[in-house]
C-alpha cells in the first residue's frame, strides 16, 4: 500500500472511530438494526480558502446530512473556529462537498455526520 492510500486509510478510519454520528463507529462496514451499512466516502472536499485570523484558530466541526446521491445539506457549526467569518466560510465550504453516500445492505441510505474542516492555512 503506497504512502497516500495508507494516509486515506487512516483517514477514513479516523472519521469512522471519531467523528461520524451517531451510529458508524470503527469499521467501514457495520450491522445497523440488522443491516450491512457500509459509511459515505468523499469524493470531492476542498480545503477552505485561506484565511487570515488575527488569534489562533482551531478546526471547526460542521455537523451535515449526506442525503442518498451523496449531497451534503442541512449544514449546522457543531465547534466554533473560535472565528466567525471563518465558521461561515468553512460551512459554506463544506455544503460543496460530495460523497459517495452511505449504503445499507446496497441501498444508498442518508446519514449525519460530523466533519472536522481544516483551516485553510495562509503561506
């Protein structure tokens, strides 16, 4: 496995354990109320621009629905930036992002989930 797919195999092993909600926790495939699910992928997730803060930032939380064809939606701040306009820009960053949705038992199925956004460091 090359240095990039075991860094994405992380990943989404940290998403899985950390931050998806409620019900996907440490597997790509889990048994929810009897079914096979298997946990939405990112297909396309762009960092936020770069953002000049005046203090230090941390990551903010988004919490979205990944409905069936994989749109994100319904996007609410789930752990403040520390920075308004920054919360706003990583929503608006992250209502973007596709995914492969969520299958159970093959069936693309909508999910909530929380997302950790990266700051979008300034060089």
């Amino acid at each position: 496995m090359n240095q990039r797919a075991r860094s994405m195999f992380m990943l989404l092993g940290y998403l899985l354990v950390v931050i998806l909600l409620p019900c996907f926790v440490g597997a790509q495939t889990v048994s929810i109320g009897g079914k096979k699910c298997k946990a939405p992928q990112a297909t396309y997730s762009p960092a936020p621009p770069p953002h000049h803060a005046t203090k230090k930032l941390i990551r903010p939380v988004v919490n979205i629905l990944i409905d069936e064809n994989g749109h994100v939606g319904n996007a609410k701040l789930g752990r403040s930036s520390g920075d308004k306009d920054f919360d706003t820009i990583a929503i608006e960053t992250v209502l973007n992002w596709h995914f492969k949705p969520a299958l159970c038992e093959k069936v693309p199925t909508p999910i909530r989930i929380s997302v950790e956004v990266s700051l979008g460091e300034v060089d």
